[in-house]
C-alpha cells in the first residue's frame, strides 16, 4: 500500500488542487471541508448541493487539508433535491474521526427514513463504533453486521456499497462484512444532514467528531476503486512541498 500513496504522490508533483481522474460517473455529491472559515461547506461533486454549518459544526484539521467539525448540536445541512434520490445501486464513503457518540448512537450522514450512513455503539467492544450502510424501507432494522468497527480517537475510512442484490460494508479499503439487499430507497423531501442522525424520532442521536471527504454516489462502486480511493486517489494534490506531509500523515494515521 505504501508504495501506492507514493505513487499517487509522485505523479502529480508540482500541481496544486487537481483531482484524480477516477470515473466521476453518477457522483451526487462530494465534501472536501477545505473551506477554513464561513459557513458554506462546497459540494465538489458539479452538482452544487453546497451545504451550510449549522450551530456549533466548524472547520478544523482533515485527512487531508482541512475538515468539518461537528458536536453535539453542530452539523452540516443541504438542502434536498432531486439529484439526491438514489436508486438501488447506491455507495456512500466517508473518513471519520470520532470522539464520542452522546448516547451510543449517531449517524456520519444522511436523509431521514431514506438512507444513511449509521454509528452505534450497541454490543461493540469498549471504544469501538459499528458502521451500517442503510437504504429505507428496504433494509433491516436493527442492524445485523457485526464486524465492520472502527476505534474512537483513530481516522478510518469508512464506505457503504448497495449492488442492486448485495449490500457491502468496507472499512479502510476492506471488505468487512455483507448481506443480500435488493430494492431502492423510499422517496423523502428532508434536508441531507451531516453530522447526526436527523430521522424525527432520533434528533438526540449526535457526536463530537471530524468528518473528512464525504462522497454520495447514484452507483456501485467496485472493490478496485474502494481501495483505490481509500488509498487517497480521490484526494486533492497539493503542492509539492506539501504532499509529502499530505501522505505521511495518512499513513500514520492508519
């Protein structure tokens, strides 16, 4: 893997802020957080779903460049829109840094009663977090995956995949756990909320934490470009000078 990030490094030596040219296709939605300050967070994506910092949500230090930080009553609204319906083949990433869950549960993102991406505590070991990829109405509730966990106080790469017949929980680039899943998400008119778990029923179910790189797509994306992008192919390239503190820092954080 070490020799992947520098060659990721490498190649774009004396550029500054250009994307890998990964298939963009069907991508909805896309938050860097490298804004630093106001309180308009940029969907990257092309789309223009740029969201607004609620409350106490602020800037702070990313997996790469900077973050958004969000607390028990801060976190980052979009407005809804048509482009963020999905259908049955849907993927859902994101990087996460967690403090703490305010009562054991929470959510990195998501729309009320249509999908999210959902954080528990429920039955996992002390200091560990569960993650579970939802599409409503058509997925189980409570959940049933048990092996995807992430560590409080640690960055990880955290991923959601629905193919039309499967549903994929990956966790730094690795496949974890998975389960039949066939059907689409029901339609919902909610905001798209990062940050806490805004279903009408669960406004409590909050977190102090740092999201980094939340992407939404209208497709399944494949093992090769989960890897592919954990491993920092869909970051943006910073200068030389700072790339390789860029890359050092991810792969110590791992």
């Amino acid at each position: 893997m070490a020799k992947r990030l520098q060659w990721f490094a490498l190649v774009f030596v004396g550029f500054t802020s250009v994307a890998f040219a990964q298939n963009k296709d069907a991508l909805v939605l896309y938050m860097q957080f490298n804004e630093g300050a106001g309180a308009t967070a940029k969907d990257s994506s092309g789309n223009k779903h740029d969201g607004k910092l609620m409350k106490e949500a602020s800037w702070g230090d990313g997996i790469d460049g900077g973050g958004l930080v969000v607390t028990n009553v801060g976190y980052v609204e979009v407005d809804t829109h048509d482009d963020l319906a999905l259908g049955d083949k849907a993927t859902f990433e994101a990087w996460i840094n967690i403090e703490g869950l305010l009562d054991g549960y929470s959510a990195i993102y998501g729309k009320a009663d249509t999908y999210m991406m959902h954080l528990d505590q429920e039955g996992r070991p002390a200091g560990m977090v569960g993650v579970e990829p939802y599409l409503w109405p058509t997925v189980e509730w409570p959940p049933v995956f048990k092996k995807n966990i992430i560590a409080i106080g640690e960055w990880h790469y955290v991923a959601g995949v629905f193919t039309g017949t499967n549903r994929q929980v990956y966790v730094d680039g690795e496949l974890t756990d998975e389960g039949p899943h066939t059907g689409a998400p029901g339609a919902s008119g909610v905001p798209f909320s990062i940050g806490y778990d805004n279903r009408g029923c669960c406004a409590a179910r909050r977190m102090n934490a740092t999201i980094d790189e939340v992407r939404v797509w209208n497709r399944a994306l494949s093992a090769d470009e989960i890897a592919e992008n954990y491993e920092g192919a869909f970051l943006a390239v910073q200068p030389a000078d700072k790339a390789a503190t860029t890359w050092a820092a991810l792969k110590s954080s791992r």
